[in-house]
C-alpha cells in the first residue's frame, strides 16, 4: 500500500474480509514517523519510498492511495518492476499521463487497474445489462448527482489545492459518476460548464454543473455538491422507458404502458469487491472490469471539464488522441 492517509486506511480495513484473497504486508509513506501508528496495527512493514518497498521479495502487488499528480510516475515506476498495479481514482488529471501510464504497463506486460469502486455496486451492473438488451430503446439523456460532503470533514490538505483537485466537487466525487457515464454510455464528444464558488477551500461551499454531449448522440448532466449530504442519484432516459438508481440500493425501472418497478438492491462492500477482482485479475481468473480505454475516456472528459471551468463555461471538446 502506497499511501495511508484517510483512503489508504480504508482500503486497509476492507481488505480484512478478503484476506484469503489479497493481504496487505508493506506499506509507503514519506513520512513513516507519522505513520507508524497505521503500519503497526495492520502489521505492515513500513518504508519512506517506492523504491525501497519494491526491493522486498514478498510483495507481488502494489495499490496506489497516493495525491493524484503522482500517480503517472508511480505507476512507470512500479510496471518497472513488474508488479501488477491497483490505482485509486481519479486515475491521472490529464489525458496525457492516463495514455503514458497505461503505456508504461502495456510495454511491462503488467496488469493496471482503477479504483472506482462504485462499479461494483448492484444496481449499476442491473442498469448495464438493461442497457445491453435494449431494455430501455433509443437512449436519448442521463441526469446525474453526486455529492458528498465528507470532501470537507476527511481530505487532507493536499487535496484542497486546486492543482490536485481542479473544478470544486469534481475530482473526489463527480468523478465518481464520469466514470458511470462511460462505463454505461460510452464515449463523450464536449462539454460545458458552470461553476459557482460561495466560499473557497479548506472550507470550500461551491457546486459545479455540467452539459454533456455523448459521442453516440446523447445528451447529459452532471452536478456535484461538495456541502450537502450524501446524495447519489443515476436516471437515464429511453424512448422506451427510463431507469433510475438512486441511493446507491434503489432502482426504479419505468417502461411505456407498464406500472413502475421499484427495487432494493442488498448493500455491498465496494472497497472488498475492488480488492478481490484487482486480485482475480492478477491471478488470471477474470479481466479486471475497467478496460483501459474507459479509464483513458474517463480522465479525457475529465479534463475537459476542468479546461471548461477554467475558460469560464465555454464549451469544450474532448480529447480523443
């Protein structure tokens, strides 16, 4: 584990269940002083750099919880090696270093894999199957909302700086549902933005809104929030009928001339269910279920939004090479 901050604990724990899967031993911090703590209650050996964790003989895999900006190098790095490579989200802030680190380990022969754990979830996979049968007809829009404000009570102070977390409520939870979007929907062409800023970091009260225009003709939208309480909602919209997930458990499936179906899916630990298919992959049992053009779409659309934020709203395309 590289990095243990808030999310790499979180990882940590969620591993616990797994442990006849994947099973943490050594751990980086540049600054094991001040983690020490963590190590020792996980019982993990603890080194100051990459490079001196990747000396030890036992480790057959890495996962990433580290500021984002990092993430590129780290991953050329540790493919370097020849481990196999679990990175949280948001993947890369650029296209660019996305498309350099899944080079990186492509050219290794190594597996790279990406932490959005909210792919995991029920009712996402129900809506990608009704999607695939054409359940729905025609695709025509998709609403999307997720807020969070733990992005005030538990980031650290990296993340407040706008180089790491560009665009308000975007990189720690928006990116959440950009990653939905092309999982569901694939590709998107452009966007547009609005950003409007109350108050600003470390005690940030903003929401950001987004227009999007998918590459197969649909339209979308994104809202994010980072001061109110947790709220996830996914409604997608067909000339045959529309599906809605909301709360992460509950799907609504409404199709032309038939009563509505209302269903609650069984929570799930995402974090475990990412552990264990990062360590199925690795072992060759299934493909990991984020192919890497989809992370490469993912930080694409998300950059575009940022050059979006960035020009004042103007509309934006998406960089596709």
């Amino acid at each position: 584990m590289v990095g243990l901050g808030w999310w790499g604990k979180r990882l940590l724990d969620a591993a616990q269940p797994a442990a006849d899967r994947i099973r943490f031993i050594h751990a980086v911090s540049p600054r094991p002083e001040l983690r020490r703590d963590v190590a020792d209650a996980h019982g993990l050996r603890l080194s100051p750099s990459i490079a001196d964790m990747l000396r030890d003989p036992e480790v057959d895999a890495v996962v990433l919880a580290t500021p984002h900006s990092m993430h590129a190098d780290q991953i050329e790095e540790i493919a370097r090696a020849g481990k196999p490579i679990l990175c949280e989200k948001p993947f890369t802030l650029r296209r660019a270093d996305a498309v350099r680190a899944v080079q990186a380990c492509e050219q290794a022969g190594v597996l790279l894999a990406l932490g959005h754990n909210r792919r995991f979830l029920p009712a996402l996979v129900e809506l990608k199957r009704w999607i695939a049968a054409g359940t729905l007809g025609r695709l025509l829009h998709v609403e999307g909302h997720i807020s969070n404000q733990n992005s005030s009570g538990n980031f650290a102070t990296w993340r407040h700086d706008a180089s790491e977390s560009p665009a308000g409520g975007l990189t720690g939870t928006g990116v959440h549902m950009l990653d939905c979007f092309v999982n569901l929907l694939g590709p998107v062409r452009r966007v547009t933005t609005q950003l409007i800023t109350w108050r600003t970091a470390p005690d940030p009260l903003d929401s950001l809104s987004v227009l999007l225009e998918f590459a197969n003709g649909m339209s979308g939208t994104l809202v994010t929030i980072r001061v109110t309480p947790v709220t996830w909602r996914l409604h997608i919209f067909g000339t045959d009928g529309n599906a809605e997930n909301h709360d992460q458990t509950e799907l609504t499936l409404r199709l032309t001339g038939k009563p509505a179906e209302h269903r609650h899916l069984p929570e799930v630990d995402t974090l475990r269910l990412e552990l264990e298919a990062f360590a199925d992959a690795v072992e060759g049992r299934a493909p990991y279920p984020i192919p890497y053009d989809q992370m490469i779409g993912t930080v694409a659309v998300f950059e575009a939004i940022t050059r979006s934020v960035a020009a004042r709203g103007r509309t934006t395309e998406v960089e596709t090479r």
